[in-house]
C-alpha cells in the first residue's frame, strides 16, 4: 500500500529528527519519539529490549560513546507501508572517529516500524544489525552454518509464505472493504448509494469473483425496492419497486426471508429465468434501467441465472451468474457475507442522509409554502393574483419540479377568472368559459376530487393550444409563442388541484408523480389565504361603501340645504371633495345645466378645491367638444372621453378664448394650480343636464360611484329648480306678495295632501283588509262574553240555591271563557299593532325581517281588502316562497309598503283586464315569489293584465305620474317605492308585455 506525499513527508521529518538525537546523544528528543510499546533490538548480544524505559536507560548509558563521533556514508533509504504501519530500512557504512580522523567500521541496516497515533508518527520496532558472524576462523563462507540456516529458512518461509498468502488474502478483502466502508462515510445524499453497489460489483471482481448483475434490495412492507447494476456493472438508472409476490411466489426465496440463514443460492432453469425476467420488466420497469436487458434468446444461449444473495439488515445485496451455477465457490459466498456487513454501514449512511434530505425538503417546502402564503395574505386586490401566480411558479420550479407555468382559476358564476404566470413573467388577468377541457375541470371538481391530471400529446396537444389561442389576452400571447416556437408544443400535463373557490393548475412537460403532494398542500394553502382575503375585501367593500354613502351624504346634504341658485358653485366644491376624499385622482368635478337644444351649458366646477364663477359652455362649437355634444344628443346615461397632446392643448386654448372663462384661468393661474397633461372626461347625464367629473387617469373601478353622485343629484336638483323658479319669480312675488304667499301654501298643503292621500290610499287598503281579519277574533269575543254573562246569571241563582259545587263548575266555565276571550282580543291587538306599525311614520331603522312572513301578509291583507271595496272582486293568487331565503336586514313598515302598493297595482290591473275583456277564459291572476339569487334578494310580483304602454314606461316611477282615472290614484305609490328600495341599496325594475301583463322585481343585497 502506497503512502500518501502528506504521509511520506510526515515519516521523513520524524524518522530525521530522531536519527539526529541518536547520533548527538540527545535523550530526550530520542525518548520522545517512541512508542509506548516500543520493542527494539540491537546489532549487540547485550541490545535487546522489549520496553520503551528500558531501551531509553540503556541508550542515556551509552550515548556519550556515540554522540557526535559518528558519520554515515553510502546512505540508501527505503519507505513502505502495510497495513497502516510504515517500514523504514535505512542502510550506511559507519564511520567512526578515532582522534582526527574517521575509521570505517562496517555496514549498517536500521530496520525501524513506525504506527501513527494521536502524537504523530512513532517507532513501535527496531532492529539494528550488521555484517555476517556466521563464518569461522579461517573460513570465507560459514557454509555449513548458512547451509543450517537456510534449510530452517526455507521452512520458515514456506509457512510464512502460506501465512503471508493468507494474509494478503484477508488484507485484500480488508482493503476491499474499507474502500467500500470509506465511501459509505463519504457519502454526500442518499442517491450515492447506487454508486456503493457499483463499487461493490467492482471490488468484488477484483478479487477475482464472477458477478454480472449486482444489486441491493430493500425489504419493505408491501414491495422491493430494488437498485441494480447493469450487466455490464455501470451505473444504475432509478431505484425499482417491485410487488413482494415477486419473490412471495418463490417458496426458497420466500422460506430463506422468513428464516435466519445468511445466504440462499436459488438457480433458475430457461423457462424460469424468462419467466422472472419478465415480471421484472413488466412489473418493475427493468428496461428503464438495462436497455439491454436479456432476451428470451439470451437467456436460452446462457442456459438459465443463477443468483446468489446475502441477507443485510434491511434486506439483502446479490449477484447473478449465467447459467445453473448449484454451488458456487465457498469463498465467492462468504466474501458476498462480509459485503453485506460492509453494505449495512452504507445503508445506515443511507437512511441518515434520507431522513436529513427528507427533513430539508420539508424545510424546503414549508419556506416554499409560506413564500406563498405571506403573499396571499398580504393581498388587498385580486389583481394581485397576478404576482402570486408568479410566484406560485417561483417556488414550485426552486423545489426542483419542472414547471412551464402555474395559474389560479377562480370560479365565476359562469365561467372562470385565470391568473397565469411562469418564468418569462406574469400575464394579464382573463377569463375561460365553462366549455371544453375547462368544463371538464370545472366538473370533476364539483364531483368532489382533489387531483386531476389530463395529458395532452400530439394532435390533442396543439388543438388544445389552437383553442386556447382564441380567448381574449391568453389568446395573443399563445399567437405569439407559436410564432417565435415554430409552432404549439406537442406535449404537455395539467395538474388541476382543487381547492373551495376553484383550483390550481400546474403544468409540467413531463410526470412528476413525487410532487403530486406538494401541489395540493400548495392548494390548501392558498384555500387559507384565498379565504382569509375574501374575507378582507368583504370588509373593504363594506368600509368602502360606508365611505361612499358618506359622500354622498354629504352632497345631498349640502344640495338640499341650498336657498339660493348662488349656492351651487359651492355644492359643486363641495361635490369635488368628496370625490376627491375617496382617493379618486380628480382634478375638477362640478354640476352642468343644459340648454334646450343642448348646444351649450352652464357649468359650476371646482378644480382642485378652487370654486369657479358659473360660465357658459358651447358645446357644438369646437372639436374637442364635439364627443360630449354627440353622447348628451344621443342621451347617453354615462360617458367617458379621455383626451391628451394636442387635443386637450387646443382643448384648453379654445376654453381660454371664451370670455366667461377669462376670470377663471386667471383665478387657476393664481393658485399655482396647473392644467392636466392627460385627463379623462365622465359625463354623468340627469334630465337637465349633466354632472361632470375631469380625473388624472383612468378609473373604471369607479364610474359606478360617479353615476351614484348622479342619481343623488337628480333627486336634490328639484330642489335647485324649484329655488330657480322661485328666483325667476321674485318680480312677481313683490307685485302679487300675498297672493302667491296664500297659492304657495296652497301648493305645499296640496302637495302635503297629496303625499297624505297616497299614505292613506295605502292605510285604506290595509284598514279594509285588516277589518276582514280582525272579524274574526272579534266574533269569538261577542260569543265568550255573552256566554259568560248567561253563566254568571246561573251561578247567582246557584248562589242562593246554596249549591256551591255547581257554583264553582260554573266558574270554572266562565274563567276558560275569559281567557279566551283574552286570546282573541290579543290576537286582535296584534293585528292593530301591525296596522299601527304600517301607517306610523318610519324611523329607518333596519331590523332582522322574515321577507316571506311579510310579503305573505301583505298578500292577504291587500287582496281583503280590496275584497271589502269590491265584494265582486275575485282574482287567482299564486305564490312561490324561496325557503332557503334567511331572515334579513331592512325597515319592514317601508318595505310592507312597497309589497302593499306592487300587490294593489296587480290588484287593479287584473281586475281593469276582467271587466273590459272578451274573453270569458280570462282569468285574473296575481303572482307572488320570493327568490335569492347569489348576492341579492329578489321579491317579484307579476300580473297578467293588459302591461303598461311604452310610452308612458319610463315615466311610471315619476312623482305623481298615474294612468289610473282621477280620484282613483295620487301617483305617488311607485315613486315612494322607488325610493325606498333606493333607499335599501337595491333596484325596483319592470318588465311588461302589451297585453299580456307585468312584473315589478324588487332586488335587494343581501348584506344589509
């Protein structure tokens, strides 16, 4: 065995250092370098000693007759190593010095064994010895001494041959193994252990041994794991797993498990081989690992296998031979035993490394995982799925799993929202229909799995890929790609992992079955946090919308408080305030009054809080005015223009040429308040004008807000008209003072009567229905007591008859009468309360409300009512409670009087249709139903009477509008209703077919 430089080095520097103290008489470093086990014999009968004490005494005696007096010549120096002991033979002629000069005194052989310990390198041997003292007086050669000797030499060495043969074999073997043992302890990751079992294969047939394929096997529970070399001993593939019925099948190999033998040797004939070969192949994947693995004509030409294996601790190592081999070599067997201890160290290795590589991944993972989560909960906007889902991909391709893109899909009520993202960066968010592969995950997850896999290959591939080219945003990237790729892949696997509000897709080009886990706890991660972030924007739509409502407020406020048409340059400030509190980049809001022939306008704007003088507008004059002037003649409801460069400059130079605009710009410049270099135009039309609101940028996400301002101020702009009227007027109000004073009063009481009447109308309505059920209980009533007087008569008669039993059974009757009496009177104050409830005045506080219950109620009490007007009155009532529908928030005495008046108006149309109808068919029908839709509450009356004209549609809702014959309407009823469900946050809509009937649809949100 070769020693290493560093060793040899090592060897030299204290094999020197010890020479020079020897030579120089130098005790202690001499002692130093000796082992305690030090054995040293000298050229000297007298030099013989078998302790480091005694060599170091004997040499502090004599050293003063070497020291410094010695000079070695013709020096030959030679190193070795042995199993871990280095042998150092150093061979000179010693001269001595005899006065001045130096005298030869013969040749010397230092024979010296060094072993390293926890000090160094150190002499365990020495032997010193010089020329022959085998011969006699007289004699060249001692020949017959030598002759002795070398006779009893021969001897020695046959049996030290045979012994040193031996353990050369043994030192070999060793040798084998601790290379085997030395690259167990190196082993960096569990996959180094293939490279053990290819070493074994190598170690083993440099000892001489046959083997082809060589393998390790672990025994598990339920299979094999099985690792092998291929035939021709390179390296392995993949680990195989195998059925234990492989080998459960086989009785030897099945009894020599269950048994404590060390070793089996089972031989396989032709038809057996092939018949093992073959489930290797089909149940393990064998040509995965050995593309040329034995044919059936292979194992023919070799005449079967042979395989010998050795039990470890955790299964066994193995080889195979060609052929039936019945009893291999004894030695081959037991070599194949001590690799099998030698591989135990390995495994143990194996199975340290795996469970640390085990415990990194799931660091790994985790930091992966909560990457993901942090990011997720951190969102404040769905747009942010955007960066998720690159990050998602991030993390998934950092784990080692090989993924071309990662998206999230979120189901919609018809199709789906998708975010994608892989490593060339992040795709704008778009939408899939429900059709197609999409359908078909949208389906397997409604049907309850968490995985599902669909590969895509070939044609397939590319018509998915074709298809997918043809949705919006996707679609223009996939063109693209297909351009710059020479095509669409032609392969590729989804893993769609789903979780409660959609799924998770992973796309791979290849199988990736050991990730299968880590993308669904990625999916319940993100169900967390996707969960966690619903309920954030909840409560951010919720404060949201408490901040809208609170502008909006506060401009209704500030426009109904106005006295005076001067005021609406301030509401306009004011209106740009509140704008501009909602964190909307707006850079002017104001009000904007129409002409007739809607060519110009007189607009009240406030531009970054500066209030501006009113000034008029043409609008049909120059063209960047020209959009505005098209949509308000087209009455467009809402409209957007943005405008930049040399549209909004010769925009602005035109407005700086009118003269009313003159002291404005002035007062803008003043300020320090600059023109905008880009600006959007919303155009918020109501019937006299429009509302205007000038923003920086963009912004969709709040033109809902900007139309809500609208309808505020379409309803407080009564009030400005009428303050205008009253101002064109004032001439005339001097003249004829108290004329007017009286007519305006008048006025008002009418308009007060008017609103009095419609209440009342609708108190009637309930009183005559009310009056049908309060009947009732009243009956009972009049019965119970008149009854009860005939008792109390009988029982004074008993009293003076001095029958006191009789007069306590009829006192039992009279007190059952009573509370009877008691029930029914209460059931009739109940009903009066809920009269009292309805015509008493709201005070707008939402209550926990049963729509059902109401809307039911209301149904009787309408339909009783106008019964009570019109004993000829009949009509079919059809009712359809939803009765999944919870109890919800809302003012019910206002939404009593929306149901109220919807049913009175169905009422009235039906029964209109049966009295001018031909056909004696016709029946009057009233449908009532109740539904919930996913975020509202929907309360729907339907008719089937002759519909509402279309001429007169848009004007139903319209205070004091009526198509009902004076005296039987005041046309407040729908106008009051559309408020109040205005009021409620929701809609009150009509659908209508000319003679065929309508319906009016209450719609609510749900959250209240």
């Amino acid at each position: 065995m070769k020693l290493s430089k560093k060793q040899e080095i090592e060897v030299w520097q204290v094999y020197n250092k010890w020479l020079d103290a020897y030579l120089n008489g130098d005790t202690k470093t001499y002692n130093k370098y000796l082992d305690k086990d030090y054995h040293f014999i000298g050229s000297t009968n007298n030099e013989e000693f078998l302790n480091k004490r005694d060599t170091t005494n004997f040499f502090k005696d004599t050293a003063d007759q070497l020291a410094g007096k010695c000079d070695l010549r013709n020096e030959r120096k030679i190193i070795e190593k042995f199993e871990g002991l280095v042998f150092v033979t150093h061979l000179f002629d010693a001269w001595f010095k005899n006065g001045d000069d130096y005298a030869y005194y013969g040749r010397f052989r230092f024979t010296n064994t060094l072993k390293e310990n926890k000090q160094g390198w150190r002499f365990i041997y020495q032997h010193f010895s010089t020329t022959d003292s085998k011969t006699d007086e007289g004699e060249t050669i001692g020949f017959d001494k030598v002759n002795l000797e070398n006779q009893e030499l021969k001897e020695a060495i046959k049996r030290s041959t045979f012994e040193l043969e031996q353990k050369n074999r043994e030192l070999e073997v060793e040798t084998a193994l601790e290379r085997i043992r030395t690259q167990a302890v190196a082993m960096k990751q569990s996959s180094d252990l293939l490279d053990i079992v290819v070493t074994m294969r190598n170690e083993f047939i440099k000892l001489g041994h046959e083997a082809h394929y060589f393998w390790h096997m672990m025994w598990l529970q339920e299979t094999y794991e099985k690792a092998m070399t291929s035939g021709d001993g390179s390296k392995i593939g993949f680990v195989m797993q195998l059925p234990r019925h492989i080998h459960g099948d086989i009785p030897q190999l099945a009894k020599w498990e269950k048994s404590k033998k060390s070793t089996v040797v089972y031989t396989m004939n032709v038809d057996k081989a092939i018949d093992y070969v073959d489930k290797m192949v089909s149940l393990g994947d064998f040509k995965n690992i050995d593309p040329q693995a034995p044919t059936h004509n292979d194992i023919r030409h070799i005449g079967g296998l042979t395989f010998i294996m050795a039990r470890t601790t955790h299964g066994e190592i193995g080889y195979s031979l060609p052929g039936v081999v019945k009893n291999p070599p004894n030695e081959d067997i037991a070599i194949l035993v001590k690799f099998a201890g030698a591989f135990d160290l390995a495994h143990q290795r194996f199975l340290d490394l795996q469970k640390a590589e085990k415990q990194a991944r799931e660091t790994q993972i985790e930091l992966a995982l909560e990457k993901v989560r942090s990011r997720t909960m951190t969102m404040q906007h769905s747009d942010e799925l955007q960066e998720a889902s690159f990050l998602l991909d991030q993390q998934v391709r950092a784990l080692g799993i090989k993924t071309w893109g990662c998206a999230f899909n979120i189901y919609g009520e018809n199709e789906s929202t998708e975010w994608f993202g892989n490593e060339a960066g992040i795709l704008h968010t778009y939408t899939v229909p429900r059709e197609g592969i999409f359908k078909d995950y949208f389906d397997k997850g409604q049907k309850g799995e968490t995985l599902f896999i669909q590969e895509f290959s070939g044609k397939a591939c590319v018509d998915h890929y074709e298809y997918m080219s043809t949705l919006p945003v996707i679609g223009d990237v996939l063109k693209i790609l297909k351009e710059t790729n020479n095509g669409f892949p032609t392969f590729q696997i989804d893993h769609v992992v789903y979780f409660k509000y959609g799924y998770l897709l992973f796309i791979t080009r290849e199988h990736v079955p050991e990730a299968h886990d880590i993308f669904k706890r990625f999916a319940k991660v993100f169900e967390q946090t996707y969960t966690r972030f619903l309920d954030l924007q909840k409560a951010e739509e919720q404060a949201r919308e408490a901040e809208i409502e609170t502008a909006l407020e506060k401009v209704r406020s500030r426009t109904m408080a106005m006295q005076h048409s001067d005021e609406l340059p301030e509401a306009a400030n004011n209106l740009f305030l509140q704008v501009q509190a909602l964190g909307i980049p707006a850079w002017s809001a104001g009000y904007n009054i129409l002409s007739e022939d809607k060519t110009y306008c007189k607009c009240f704007m406030s531009s970054e809080g500066e209030i501006q003088e009113g000034f008029k507008l043409p609008l049909n004059e120059h063209e960047s005015l020209m959009p505005w002037y098209k949509a308000l003649k087209a009455e467009r409801e809402f409209f957007v223009y943005g405008q930049d460069g040399e549209d909004l400059v010769a925009h602005y130079d035109y407005m700086k040429s009118l003269p009313d605009l003159k002291g404005t710009f002035e007062q803008l410049d003043k300020a320090g308040i600059e023109l905008p270099t880009t600006q959007f135009n919303h155009l918020v039309r109501f019937n006299e004008g429009f509302l205007l609101f000038i923003t920086y940028e963009a912004v969709p996400d709040v033109h809902e807000i900007f139309k809500r301002f609208g309808n505020v101020f379409k309803q407080t702009y009564t009030r400005f008209l009428d303050l205008k009227k009253a101002e064109a007027q004032s001439d005339l109000i001097k003249k004829e003072k108290e004329r007017l004073e009286i007519a305006l009063a008048e006025l008002k009481a009418t308009q007060s009567q008017l609103i009095q009447s419609e209440k009342m109308a609708s108190l009637g309505e309930l009183t005559a229905g009310i009056a049908h059920e309060i009947q009732n209980p009243l009956n009972f009533v009049n019965n119970f007591s008149e009854v009860s007087k005939e008792l109390l008569d009988e029982m004074l008669e008993e009293l003076e008859n001095g029958d006191m039993e009789e007069v306590k059974a009829i006192m039992d009757d009279v007190v059952q009468n009573l509370e009877k009496i008691n029930h029914h009177g209460k059931r009739a104050d109940g009903i009066v309360k809920g009269m009292l409830q309805h015509s008493r005045k709201s005070d707008n506080i939402k209550e926990p409300t049963n729509i059902n219950a109401l809307t039911d109620e209301y149904v009787r009490l309408a339909y009783h009512g106008l019964r009570a007007k019109d004993k000829s009155f009949n009509a079919t009532i059809e009712t359809n409670y939803d009765e999944n529908i919870k109890v919800i928030d809302l003012v019910p005495q206002d939404i009593g009087r929306v149901v109220l008046n919807l049913l009175t108006n169905a009422f009235y149309a039906v029964n209109k249709k049966k009295q001018v109808a031909s056909d004696t068919k016709y029946k009057p029908t009233v449908f009532i139903q109740t539904k919930a839709t996913q975020n509202h509450l929907e309360v729907i009356v339907r008719d089937n009477g002759d519909g509402i004209p279309k001429d007169v549609l848009n004007k139903i809702f319209q205070p004091f509008f009526t198509t009902k014959p004076t005296g039987h309407g005041t046309g407040l009823g729908l106008s009051m209703s559309y408020d109040i469900i205005k009021a409620h946050g929701g809609e009150l809509r009509v659908e209508t077919n000319d003679g065929e009937g309508s319906a009016f649809i209450i719609e609510i949100p749900k959250l209240q």
